[in-house]
C-alpha cells in the first residue's frame, strides 16, 4: 500500500478502546493546554484580524468561535482558534520539531466534534491519531524541512485532515485522499514564523486546509495517493529521510506520550530547556546578576537558532535565546509575565543580556533531532567563580511527564484573558478533565463560548 493508504488504514481501523489510557489522558492535556493558550491570544490583533475575515464570510453556523457568541462553518471555526492558540506562543511543541500539533488536533478536532455531536472518548481518539499521523511526518522531515527553510505547519495540517477523517468516520479510500490533498495543499516559511505573525498564519491555515481536504475528500475528491513518495512529491520537496519508519511499527508507541510538550512558560520552545538550566546555576550559586562578568550558552542547535539579542515585543521575546537565559538568571525563573513589555525593559535583565554569549564549539547531537536535547548554561563571575547547569528537557515535556496541577496552574493563570467568568472557566477545565464521559463534545463548547453557558 501507498503511505497515504498505510496511515489511513491505521486512522479508520484503531479501536478507540484500544488506545492506552495515557495516551488519552495526554490528549485531554493538549486541549486545556490549547484553550489556555487561545485565551491570550484571541485579542492579539493577528488573531482578530483572521476573525473578523472569517465572520466577514459567514456560512453556516457549525462550530463555536471560542471566547466569542457566535457560530461559523466548522473550517473556519478551526482556523479562528488555532491562529488565537499560536499567536499566543504558549501552546505546546513536538519535542522532536518543536511543530504545534496540539493546536492543529485540538482545535479542528473541536469544530468538527462539535458540528457532528462527536462523544468526547471519540474526540480524543481523534486527537492521539491524529497527533500520530503528523508526528510520524514530522519525524521524517526532520531536520530536512527546516534546513530547507519551511515551518512545521507542512506537517502539523496531516493532524488536522486525519482528526476530521476519523470523526467524519470516512472510509479508508477516503482518509487516504484527504491526506493526499493535505499533503499537496500547504506551505509555509520558517524565516517568515521566526520574526512576524505569520506563525500564527501558518497555524490557521493548517486547521482549515486539512479541515477542507477531509470534507472533499469525504465529497469524492480524487487526489495523487502516491504523492507522499512520489519521486517529485511531499517527502522529496520537504528533505524526507527513514520514509519507512512513517509507517513503520503502528500502534506500539504514541507520539503524543513520547515527544509532546506542553507550555509551562511562554516563548519558543528550544529556550525553554536553556531557561531552565540559566535557573538552576543562578539558584545554585547564589547569583547576584551585577557581579556576573559573563553567560556561556552550549547548544549546538542554536548556533543558528539564537534569536535577536535585544527584544522589544512578543514574536522576538519568543524567539530569542538571549532574553530567555537573562531573565532567568535575573529574575531566578521564565513564566508568564515575561513577554510583558515591562521586563522586556526590565534594566537588570538587560544588563545580563549584555553578558550572554555562546559556545563557539558545543558538544554535537548523538541524533538529528535537535530540540530533544537542551543544553548547558554557565555563569562566569567578575570574582572568577562559575556555576554550570545542564537541563536536557524542560518541565511539561513527555518524557518527564505531565502533571495535571502543571496543567491547572497553567489554565488559570492563562484562561481569565478569554473575559469569560470564573465559574464558566472552571466548569470548562473540569469538562476536559473528564471529556471521555461526555455523550458529546458540545456542553464544552458552549463553555467556550460568550454568553452560552448560561444561556443554553
């Protein structure tokens, strides 16, 4: 069989009941992690504008514009809420690619589950295979796609056509053409995600291309099935390699386990890990930011991945390495309140910044995913003393597992931006909580939306 047909096979045929309960549990994870991270960013302006796009367009009103009253088609439902999730930056990363696939299984999965009245245990079967199926792509086009200078949103689309195939309940034929039309609907530039909101772009785009491929597919739209391995396809475009292990082994472990990480902090994920590490040596040695002489930074994949070294606003606080390390050696932790342009201009934080430098020779990878292994972060004091410390993967990665007070804190703190009341918020997180006992997905969404709950 083709890979499209191998993957689909695999999408339409794996029980629900068969899935491991940690797997689900992940999922549930993602989406609080998701709605949180949306919460902030529905009054970015990026996210605004491609709402007010979308409800310029109208349609037919299948799926909830979270935070808002009002309904939409479920495409572009799904656009609306994963463009609000990734504007954010706070969202979650694949460990292995630092890819969103959580804000792209989420949010369609979300507007397609609400338009079909999906029961919760089916949703989130949908969100584990679908964050499989982009997993596995991703995997493949690592680090290939980014060497070839494209965003992950190339392979985070596949979560969404394969989340719509499967609560949509097509037919193997049929999911294998909608991840056939996935494969051949999207771009996206990494330059471009790294210094703009196109970021957040791509992610909406990524929600409503797979969404739309899954509903032609379902109306009999016919694709290039062998497109992924076509000698001029996908993986040959995006820097595929080890094209076997796409489909290679099924079943036997669960991307969304292995290699998802949920946000704790805000910002890139690849500093999340450094952050840590300028923390704990800052903790360590007691130290005071005015007698540091200077910050060495060793990681070989942010040799071209530093960021700016100044930062003035949320796209460059999140992309720079430089102002992740300052501010925890500064302020003894990241969270939240750093994006704030407050401690963007914080003068101790930039006094450390000044210091900060890296390793002109780090250690190399032992493999060729460069976001599974941090680095190490040493302060030099004016005193000729040193403090080093090492962390390999931040707090709410998969490995180290993810706690569900982690997940709370994080919803709490995050959420309230949405402007919906306490008491609807706190109904919304307990309903993840327990989703697979829902009959359907819906109570949760009119949870999300604006004047609803106590409405309806």
């Amino acid at each position: 069989m083709r890979i499209s047909e191998t993957l689909a096979e695999f999408v339409v045929s794996t029980p629900t009941q068969s899935l491991p309960p940690l797997a689900m549990e992940r999922a549930k994870m993602s989406l609080a992690s998701t709605i949180a991270s949306a919460a902030v960013g529905y009054r970015i302006e990026s996210a605004r504008l491609i709402r007010e796009i979308e409800a310029d367009h109208g349609g037919n009103p299948q799926a909830s514009v979270w935070f808002a009253a009002n309904k939409l088609p479920s495409p572009a439902a799904a656009r609306i809420n994963a463009t609000a999730s990734d504007a954010a930056a706070s969202d979650d990363s694949d460990m292995r690619s630092i890819a969103h696939i959580g804000t792209i299984a989420s949010t369609v999965s979300m507007a397609i589950g609400e338009r079909l009245r999906s029961p919760g245990s089916e949703l989130l079967a949908a969100m584990v295979l679908g964050y499989e199926v982009a997993g596995r792509v991703d995997e493949a086009l690592t680090p290939g796609r980014t060497q070839k200078g494209f965003h992950g949103c190339v392979s985070t689309i596949f979560a969404a056509a394969a989340c719509a195939a499967r609560l949509m309940k097509l037919d193997q034929a049929q999911t294998a053409q909608a991840l056939s039309l996935a494969a051949t609907s999207i771009g996206g530039l990494a330059s471009a995600a790294d210094t703009s909101c196109s970021r957040e772009y791509h992610a909406g785009l990524s929600a409503l291309l797979g969404t739309q491929a899954a509903l032609a597919a379902q109306r009999g739209f016919q694709a290039e099935r062998g497109i992924l391995e076509h000698p001029k396809g996908f993986f040959h475009v995006f820097g595929g390699q080890a094209i076997e292990d796409v489909t290679g082994a099924l079943g036997d472990s669960w991307d969304i386990v292995t290699d998802m990480a949920v946000k704790l902090i805000p910002g890139g994920h690849p500093y999340h890990a450094i952050a840590e590490a300028a923390m704990n040596a800052a903790i360590d040695g007691d130290v005071d930011p005015a007698k540091i002489d200077r910050v060495v930074i060793s990681a070989i994949q942010l040799q071209n991945w530093r960021g700016p070294q100044e930062v003035s606003d949320l796209i460059s606080a999140a992309h720079s390495a430089v102002y992740f390390v300052a501010a925890a050696i500064a302020d003894r932790g990241f969270g939240w309140d750093h994006i704030k342009p407050e401690k963007m201009q914080d003068e101790r934080i930039l006094a450390v910044q000044r210091r900060v430098e890296f390793d002109p020779a780090p250690p190399p990878l032992p493999d060729r995913f460069p976001h599974r292994h941090g680095g190490t972060v040493t302060i030099i004091m004016k005193d000729g003393g040193t403090w080093s410390s090492t962390c390999r993967m931040p707090r709410g990665s998969g490995p180290r597992g993810i706690s569900w007070e982690d997940i709370r804190s994080k919803f709490k703190r995050l959420a309230p931006a949405s402007g919906l009341p306490d008491d609807q918020l706190n109904d919304c997180f307990d309903h993840v909580r327990n989703l697979e006992l829902a009959q359907d997905v819906n109570t949760l969404a009119r949870l999300l939306q604006a004047g609803r709950a106590a409405a309806e």
